[in-house]
C-alpha cells in the first residue's frame, strides 16, 4: 500500500495503544491475560537468573547462525531448554516458537515466543544489555497476523523487568509506564540495530545516512528487546530496524503499545522482517516517510 510522503499513513488494529477488552481474541478456558502474564514474568525472570549466575568468564562461541559473525552460546541452548521444559510442565496444550529452533506444536492456538539471549553479541563480549524475551502470541507466530497477549523482557544485566498484557498496560518493576510526551523529530533520541549479512549491513549504513542528519542522534544497543521497552518507558524517542524475528520483537512490541507507542511497519504494512519502527506522534510517521523514501525495506541480499 503507496502512500504519498507527508500523508497519514493507516493505523492498523492494535498498534495506536492499549486495545479494549472486545478486541481480545477468544482464550482457553483455564487462561486469562493475567496468568498468562504472570507465567511470562515467572519464565523470564527465572531464565535471567539463570544467565546471570553461570555466565562464565570467557564465552565461547558454540555455532553461528545468519553468518559467521552472528555467535549462539552454549548458554543460549541451555536457557532455551530450560524455557521449553518450563513451559512444557506449565502449558502442554500450547505450542512454542524459540530462537535456537526448538519448535514444540500445540493445540490451544496460543503460541510462546522465547528469545533465550536477545543481544547474544553483548553477552559474548560481556557489554551490555541483553536479555530474556518471552511473549505468548494467539494466532500464526508470525507477526503479521498475530495478536500479542502478554510479554516480559527482563534485562539481565540491569535485573531489571517489563512486562504487559494485552488491554491491561505496561509495568517496569512492577511500576506502571506513564504515557510519554512526543519529541519533534529533530529532538528525538533514535535506536536502530543492525543485521550480520555484510550485504543487509550496507544496505543499513546508507538508510543510517539519511536518518542521522534528522534526528537528535542514533543509539546502537544490541538488543532489540530492551530497545522497544526503553521506548516504551521514554528512554528512546523513536525506534527502528529491519530483520526483526518474531523472538526479537514479540514481547517488546506489546510492551510499547501497551505504554501508547505505536509498533508500525512500511507502506501499510506490520511490524515485522522487513521493518519495524516504533514511537509516538507525528515524529513517528516523519521517520516512516524517510524511511521509505531511503526504501529501506528493499531486498538486499540477507
């Protein structure tokens, strides 16, 4: 869908803040927003602790993934395991979707969404952040069709929690996000991330050169899902990256528009693979125009 640059682009279901009870998908009869928020933050919290306390000194890398400079740890296959057999006890009708591939079906229709080290490059070189995502999605756990029920992201290195349910807002702490003041795009502190394929990296330093001259400055975190909760507390204006997968994304999202950001893609479309951007008020769709006339969302050979 083309929109010409300045106009309003389309609000889709969900992404212009908390959404009401009536737009929360039919759930299970033994679940609610509530407990399965609170089984996320059970999760999380508990994988954290577990990454935390065996970090050992030196990391060794165990395999790669996108390319040779996108490491997986032994710990990120451990934590995964751990997340899984959690789940497995706790949720059996439910299937899950995990980074590191170990894909469980279900039959509930609810699907969880683990990222057992989001910021694996930090954690290898023990800067921070990382962290531990873990998000419960009903529908395909794709995020152009799914609808995100509860999430938690817990930084590892901070100890620090978000969580959110779907119509029931976000807390850090246990605190609740206060709506945020929109920054003018000239005044907005702006995150992005960058992938591991030398092409899609290209790709992303000439997109960066039209975003930096625009904005307040650029920030380089390493960690797609404490970057959209620091969004989502006003830490970061805006945000945005391309080649998010649903494990990058699925708790954060919620959290952010569960603060009253907006999680948006390109040209119309959802957050997701070929972009993801979030922020709040007109700054928001300023950087959508750019980004669109920059076509960063245009096949790069990743």
């Amino acid at each position: 869908m083309e929109r010409a640059l300045g106009c309003p682009r389309p609000v889709l279901p969900g992404e212009d803040g908390p959404v009401t009870s009536a737009n929360i998908p039919p759930l299970p009869d033994d679940v609610t927003i509530a407990s399965l928020r609170a089984l996320a933050t059970s999760l999380a919290t508990e994988a954290g602790a577990v990454v935390r306390a065996r970090r050992p000194e030196q990391v060794v890398v165990a395999d790669t993934k996108s390319s040779d400079v996108d490491p997986v740890t032994a710990m990120d296959r451990a934590v995964e395991e751990l997340l899984v057999a959690r789940l497995t006890q706790e949720r059996p009708q439910d299937a899950i979707l995990g980074e590191e591939g170990d894909d469980v079906p279900g039959t509930s229709g609810l699907t969880w969404v683990v990222d057992p080290i989001d910021g694996t490059v930090n954690y290898l070189y023990g800067v921070a952040s990382w962290s531990v995502s873990v998000a419960v999605v009903s529908g395909p756990p794709d995020p152009a069709e799914w609808t995100v029920l509860a999430g938690c992201v817990h930084d590892v290195v901070a100890d620090r929690t978000w969580t959110a349910g779907l119509g029931e807002g976000a807390t850090v702490d246990g605190v609740a996000l206060r709506p945020v003041e929109p920054a003018p795009l000239a005044r907005s502190l702006t995150a992005t991330g960058f992938g591991y394929a030398a092409s899609r990296r290209a790709a992303q330093a000439r997109v960066l050169t039209q975003v930096l001259p625009r904005v307040r400055d650029i920030r380089r975190l390493g960690s797609a899902a404490v970057d959209l909760c620091l969004l989502a507390q006003g830490s970061y204006d805006l945000y945005y990256e391309r080649g998010l997968n649903p494990w990058d994304m699925a708790a954060g999202s919620l959290v952010a528009t569960e603060a009253g950001a907006r999680v948006v893609g390109l040209r119309g479309a959802r957050a997701g693979l070929a972009m993801t951007v979030a922020g709040r008020g007109a700054a928001l769709d300023e950087l959508v125009d750019i980004l669109e006339a920059a076509d960063a969302d245009a096949p790069d050979g990743a």
